[in-house]
C-alpha cells in the first residue's frame, strides 16, 4: 500500500469489521500504520452515502436513511474519534486495537503490561482475550503519570586533555560568613581530570571577575587553552559580562536545560561530596562554623590527591599534574598545632611557641594554613609542631580503655582512704 511522500506500508492481513448489521468489508491491515484509515469509495461500495459539510463529515445508511457515524473536520482531515462511537452506538465498527484501547481506559489506565498478564493468566473474567500491547503515546497517562527522564552514568571520558572542558557552580549563601566574611563558593571542575578548584565570595556579583582571572592563570600554567565551560541557567552565569569574555577568548559557554541540575551532575555531586566532607571535619573537633571555608578549602585539596577517576583508574592529581601525589605530610584538620613565634621579640623565658589549630595547606607555597588561638589570626608556616592525637583521635576503643582506667584510679583512691 503507497501513501502521500512515496511512503509505502505491508498488507499482512484482511478482515471484515462489524457485524451482521453494519459492517465493513475487505479492510486492510498494514504493517507500521498508526492509524485508522477508512476508504470513502468502499463506504459507496457497501451500500452507505457519505456526506461532507465545512465542519463535519456524515455516513448514512442508504435502506432507511438512518445516521452510521460523523466525523469533525480537523484542520484539513475529517477524524472519526472511535472513544465517541460508545454514545453513537455503533460499537460493530471497532477493530480489535480500538477495543484494547477501550478496556484500556475501563481500568483506569492501568500499565499494558499489567493487563496483559491479566489476559495471559485469566486471573479476571470478562476481558477478551486480545493482544494488549501499544507502542502509541496516551495523552491522558501523560498527563496524569509523566515523570522526569532518567540519566544513565557515561561509560565513556567524553574529553582527551585537561581544561578541554570545565563545569561551574556556584553555591550559598552560607548562613554564617567564613573568617574572611566569605558567604559562597564558587566550584570550578576539568571534566578530563576532575580537579578542582574552589574560590570563596562574598557576592554573586563577583562571579564574573574570579572566573576570568582564573581562566588566565589557569592557561598560562598548564600552557593550553579553555575550549568550553558549562554550567546552569544562573544569573552569575549567563550574564552580558560573562558572554563578552567568552566570545573575547573562543570559549564555548554550554547551559544545562532549565531546572535540571542532573546534567550539571559533575560540579553538582562535587559540590555535595565537598560540603559532605567538611561538615564530618568541623563536628568532628567541635569548631565554629565559621571555619567552613577553611575546611572545604581543605577538603577540596585532599579530595584533588585522593579521588580517583572512574575508568581511567589514575588519581586526579596524576591526570592533572602528571606524577603520582605524596600525601606523607597530611595532618588532621582541627588538631592542636604548636607555631613558632618568630614575628616578635621575646624575653629570656617567653614561651618560644604559641598554640593553634591546623587548618590546611597553602596553595601558594610549602607551608601550613594554621589559625593562631593567641592572636585569632589565620596564618601560614612550616615552623610548626602538630599533634594529630588532640582533639579527636582516639577511637570508641581507646575511650573505652581511658574511662576504665579512671574508674580504677577513683577506686583506688577510695581505698586508700
């Protein structure tokens, strides 16, 4: 059978519709036809006048005149609605599609599948025993069940170089402000390496002005060039500003679709694993939260040495840096730390050392990020002892032992007196 645009179609079928009253002969059944097609001549053929007004289509009955069905004009075609003949009493003129469709919506819409296994196992009586399946769109389920798309994680690195491409997000407010009156984070990731790096802000406005002084230092260190950035539909982000400076530098500027955060999902699950990680750090030595800065800075870093890149199975410090990271030298965050007072004069017995608290690692240079407890100051140097078993080293064991020993120190005290 050949269609409008040279489309053609299998005749794998040929049946009558209907019944000893009203029926239809010789209808086809074409493989691959969504719908149901009824010839005006055949209609002539079989005894029925058919006849076209502007806004409706009528078939009649040439014996007594009497009204088979209408049709309302769409557009340019008459549509028969075959939902409607159930009030016109002509159900003789179903096929068997429309009749699964009809048992269909006397379910309530239930799933085919589920309709089918009542059918195949006739674990209900009354429903004919037809084939229910449809690969046809309900209109009525969209409305009533659509749910969001699933996304399946990528199989494949989709980039060959770092800083081929970087996703952006941004954070806050924090309600509480950093030690340096921070209130958002701004999270900048390679998709090739997942590096990452993480500026601290005290407005939304500065967005613009952190992201392309970073983008020049980035490139000048590692000598390659940013192709594209992705991120949401955030005003910090898609901005006049922000498009200029893109164009300026031939970097594409990608968006995420509208009120769908899961295919941002890099900077997304990043910027979850690093709160996650720096919340543990501060409950964990009983610190303000205004350290959170501090301590996602930390995070940040750790996370840059320690993650690992699903399957290319090298670190992101190795993919980024080209050599395999020692972290020999990491300390706890929120021990005690000893700093060495070298910025005043000291008398003969002044303490040499004043207390602090480890914060982290400098970015710039060799040296410890470490908050002063004398001076309420934040500061960094490599003059410096650090005592990883205060506070919050010993383990639910080691407690255990300690209040043991204690019980039996009070006893024997008691004794002896």
């Amino acid at each position: 059978m050949r269609f409008g645009g040279n489309q053609t179609g299998k005749i794998i079928g040929t049946e009558t519709i209907g019944n000893s009253s009203i029926s239809i002969n010789n209808v086809w059944l074409v493989d691959g036809l969504r719908h149901n097609l009824l010839s005006i001549s055949q209609f002539c053929d079989n005894g029925y006048d058919v006849m076209f007004e502007m806004n409706n289509c009528t078939v009649i009955n040439k014996d007594n005149q009497s009204i088979i069905f209408k049709g309302k004009r769409r557009n340019n075609v008459y549509k028969i609605n075959f939902s409607e003949l159930t009030d016109q009493m002509v159900l003789c003129l179903l096929s068997m599609s429309d009749k699964k469709w009809l048992w269909r919506r006397r379910l309530g819409h239930a799933n085919w599948r589920l309709i089918s296994k009542l059918s195949k196992l006739q674990l209900v009586r009354g429903l004919p025993d037809i084939d229910y399946r449809s690969d046809a769109l309900c209109g009525a389920c969209q409305k009533g069940k659509i749910v969001k798309t699933s996304f399946k994680s990528k199989d494949i690195v989709s980039t060959s170089r770092p800083l081929e491409l970087l996703h952006i997000d941004l954070f806050g407010p924090v309600s509480i402000a950093s030690l340096y009156g921070s209130n958002y984070g701004f999270v900048i990731i390679d998709d090739y390496s997942r590096w990452s790096w993480v500026k601290f802000l005290k407005s939304k406005d500065d967005s613009y002005d952190v992201f392309s002084k970073f983008c020049i230092q980035v490139q000048s260190e590692k000598e390659l060039k940013i192709l594209k950035v992705r991120s949401d539909h955030g005003g910090e982000f898609e901005n006049e500003p922000f498009e200029i400076f893109c164009e300026k530098h031939g970097i594409v500027h990608e968006f995420s679709s509208p009120r769908t955060p899961q295919e941002n999902g890099v900077v997304e699950r990043k910027n979850r694993s690093l709160q996650e990680m720096t919340r543990t750090m501060i409950h964990e030595n009983n610190l303000p939260k205004s350290f959170w800065a501090e301590a996602l800075n930390t995070a940040c870093y750790v996370q840059n040495r320690i993650y690992i890149r699903p399957m290319l199975n090298k670190t992101t410090y190795e993919l980024f840096k080209c050599r395999k990271p020692n972290i020999s030298y990491f300390h706890q965050f929120g021990c005690t730390c000893y700093i060495l007072n070298n910025k005043v004069y000291l008398k003969k017995f002044d303490a040499k050392a004043q207390k602090g608290i480890f914060l982290g690692y400098s970015e710039r240079s060799k040296a410890y990020r470490l908050y002063n407890s004398e001076t309420h100051c934040v500061e960094e140097s490599m003059h410096v002892k650090i005592d990883d078993k205060e506070p919050g080293s010993k383990t639910p064991e080691q407690d255990e032992s300690i209040t043991g020993q204690k019980s039996l120190m009070i006893t024997q005290n008691l004794i002896r007196l």
